[in-house]
C-alpha cells in the first residue's frame, strides 16, 4: 500500500511534469509562429518624410548633385548648384509625374511654415522630360528633371522632402517615391578627425568622428539648445547619429571631440559588389547569365559570412551603384533589366529578425522586396531583385525585430581599418524663427587609401 507521503509527492511531480509539459508545448507553438515581420514599419498607406518607394513599377531612382552621379543629394543655397533626378516607370505608358517639396526640421518632420516661405515661383511641377525605353526586353519609361529651375528655386536652406506622384481623375495625388535631400547655407566652418575608437570595447570595430564647429562672425545665443548635429555614413539614414549636442563650448569654438563613444559608429566592412554592365559575357562576381521567359536572369557567385574574418581591403564605392552598359550606347532608355540572384549560405534561418539585401540601390530600404527568403534544401538564404545594368555595391544586413536600423555587423563584420564616407551636418534654430537652418555640410574619408 501506498503511503500518504508517497501520494502527496507523486501528485506534485504529476502536476510539475504537466507544468513543464505545457511550457514545452507553448514554446514549441511560439518557434512554429512565424516570426514578427521587421519590415511592418514600411507602411505604403502612410509616407512620411524619408526615403520611400511606393510604387512597384518604379524602378532606379537615381538623386544626385548635377555632375556628380555618385554624391548625396547635397546641394549649397544661392549658387549654380543643381540637383538631377531620374527614374525609370516600367508600366512603359506615359504618365504626368508632378513633383513638389517639404521643407523639414533637423528631425525630419515638417516645419510650421506656408511652401511659398520656401519656395520661390511655382509650388508644385511637371515633369515634362521623358524617353521611351528602346530594344530592350523590359520596357520601361525614363524620367528626367533638373532643379532649381527657371520656374523656381528654394529661398532658405534645410532639410527637404522631395515628393513625385501622379493624380487622379478627381485630383488625388498617388505618390510614387519620397526622397530626401538637403540644401546647405555656410555659416561656420567645420574640422574633423577620423580615427580608430577610443573607447576600449570597441577600438577594434567602431570609428570615432571628432569635430569641431568654429562660429566665428555667426551669432549663436545658446549653442547647448540651438544646434545640433546629425553624422551619417555612406548617405544612410537608419544609423545616423542625430541630435548631437556639443560636448563642450570654448568662446567662438563647439567641441564635439567626446570621451564616451557618442561620436562613434560601427566601422562595418568593404561593400560587396558585382557588374553586370554587359549581359554578353560574365564579368566581376557574376557565375552566370541566364536567358528565359523574354528576361535576363543574372546568378552571383555564393556569398560567405564574413563576421569574424579578418578585415581584407577591397575598393568600393561606398554602397551606391552606378547605371551603365557596355552593350549599348547609353543606359538610360537602352539598359537592360534582369533578375539578379543572390545566395547566402547559412546554417539556420535567424529568429530575432531578417536579413535584407541592402545599399544605395534601394536607399537602404527594408521592404519585402529586398528581404532575403531562408531556403531549407539549400541552406541559406536567397533574393530576387530586379536591377538595371551596372556596377552594385551592396551588404547583407540584420533588420532586428521591432528596430529601424539595420546591422550590417552581424553578417559582414565590423572592422575600424573600414574606409567610410561620413557626412557632418550641422543645423541651427534661430531663436524666434520656425525652422532649423542648415549652416554647414561636409563630407570626410575614413582609412582613405
């Protein structure tokens, strides 16, 4: 016979085994969920201020200072300087593009001021000059305009939210893409350092940018609340460093040489790349060019994780890309379109979020159509994306759930001896006006070889 000791102890280890049971089997049903999208902050219904694309059918937006394909969309007030814009619409019909601007504060959201405080002449504009795509297997519709223009030019400087869409027969506006840009008004000088991180936990992955703002002949009344800064490497938004305040204010001069790693940034590592300038014989990092369906197919060689490999150099171009084919005259109505393929070998798929195909090309978007999908038979992970001929630079990168940055170091690496291209931009807000000025805009080269 059974105990009453015994009874009482077997009927506590039955209900602990049923407790872990049920622990087991919600945690099994929670792996089996699917994991939580880290693209949801990508809302199509809702288009903010920041780099967007809202149409599928756009395709190679390229926003660059008129002369300089490879720079930001940086430009200085009150000169000869010019930004370009040009995209291609693969629905291939003509269409009335409209362009206008929003003029937005340091932080990226609008400034309380009437469009005709910073606009000078017409408010909004068509975009009047376009090209039929020519002989190639996608067709497609290039769009070009040039501003400022003859019809109108930017009165003040700032950040500025450059907006094209088309309207609806009863004069709604559908928004294509969303890009941002800057227009610069000097009124102090910048110097700046870059060098390998201070701070003893990251001196072998992060940079540090010490600078330092001279004032001199501008008046600043409280510089600690007045200015700020925003530091962003190779033209990315989700990992720029904002609202930087100086460190410290020496008469005419702001310091912002910090001790505590505010001014650092992961060093990253060389972009990888690959050129598909000609679809006729398999150059740079391309194994293989398929032809089916009416449409190119390009096969890149299988990636490998580089997160503990010891830093390489390797030339880039700082994660943009350049339009062009050697197999035509010009790329802008006779380039041709093909699925480009990567793979990344990796053991499992990643539970904390997801791994996306990023760089200029896609203005460092994380949307679903760069989002890499895990293949089981293969082991790795795979995308398709559709790409104009040219030469890439691009990364593989972490979106973490529930984050907005990407994290490059967690498949590339993280190394200080990385070269990096690094933009201080400096704003004040002038007490009394409605808006923060840009006073100064300068560009830097980290471990430039």
């Amino acid at each position: 016979m059974i105990s009453p000791l015994h009874l009482k102890r077997l009927h506590s280890s039955v209900i602990l085994l049923t407790i872990l049971f049920n622990i087991s089997v919600a945690g099994i049903a929670m792996n089996a969920m699917p994991a939580p999208d880290s693209s949801e902050y990508f809302n199509p219904s809702e288009p903010g201020y920041t780099n967007r694309t809202f149409s599928s059918a756009i395709k190679s937006i390229l926003l660059f200072k008129a002369g300089f394909e490879l720079s930001d969309p940086l430009i200085q007030l009150n000169t000869d300087d010019k930004l370009q814009l040009e995209f291609d619409d693969l629905s291939g019909n003509i269409k009335e593009y409209y362009y206008s601007f929003t003029h937005c504060n340091a932080e990226w959201t609008p400034t309380e001021i009437w469009q005709n405080e910073y606009l000078e002449g017409t408010l909004e504009d068509r975009i009047d000059d376009y090209s039929f795509s020519f002989n190639t297997r996608q067709p497609y519709t290039h769009y070009k305009a040039v501003f400022p223009n003859e019809r109108f030019t930017f009165k003040i400087s700032g950040n500025y939210v450059l907006k094209v869409y088309t309207k609806s027969p009863d004069g709604e506006e559908e928004i294509a893409f969303t890009r941002r840009m800057m227009v610069f008004d000097p009124k102090v000088s910048v110097t700046a350092t870059l060098q390998r991180a201070t701070t003893l936990d990251e001196t072998d992955t992060h940079q540090e940018i010490d600078f330092y703002i001279s004032t001199s002949g501008y008046r600043i009344d409280a510089p600690y609340q007045d200015v700020q800064v925003t530091i962003m490497q190779n033209g990315r938004w989700d990992n720029a460093l904002t609202k930087l305040k100086p460190f410290m204010v020496r008469g005419e001069m702001l310091d912002y040489a910090y001790d505590n790693g505010t001014n650092e940034m992961k060093g990253g590592n060389e972009f990888r790349h690959f050129d598909f300038k000609s679809l006729k014989y398999l150059s740079d990092r391309v194994k293989e060019i398929r032809y089916n369906d009416n449409m190119y197919n390009v096969y890149l060689w299988e990636s490998e994780r580089r997160t503990f490999k010891v830093y390489s150099q390797d030339d880039d171009i700082d994660g943009k890309f350049l339009l062009h084919t050697e197999d035509e005259k010009e790329v802008s109505t006779m380039g041709e379109y093909a699925t480009v393929h990567f793979f990344l070998p990796y053991q499992a798929p990643v539970v904390t979020g997801a791994i996306y195909v990023a760089g200029g090309f896609n203005s460092w978007e994380y949307t679903p159509e760069n989002r890499m999908k895990y293949n089981f038979s293969r082991h790795g992970y795979e995308a398709e994306i559709l790409l104009k001929q040219g030469y890439y630079n691009f990364q593989y990168v972490l979106l973490e759930d529930n984050s907005k940055a990407g994290d490059e170091s967690y498949i590339e690496g993280s190394h200080f001896e990385t070269e990096n291209n690094y933009t201080i931009l400096v704003y004040h807000h002038d007490r009394g006006s409605l808006y923060d000025q840009l006073i100064y805009a300068v560009s830097y080269q980290s471990n430039k070889k």
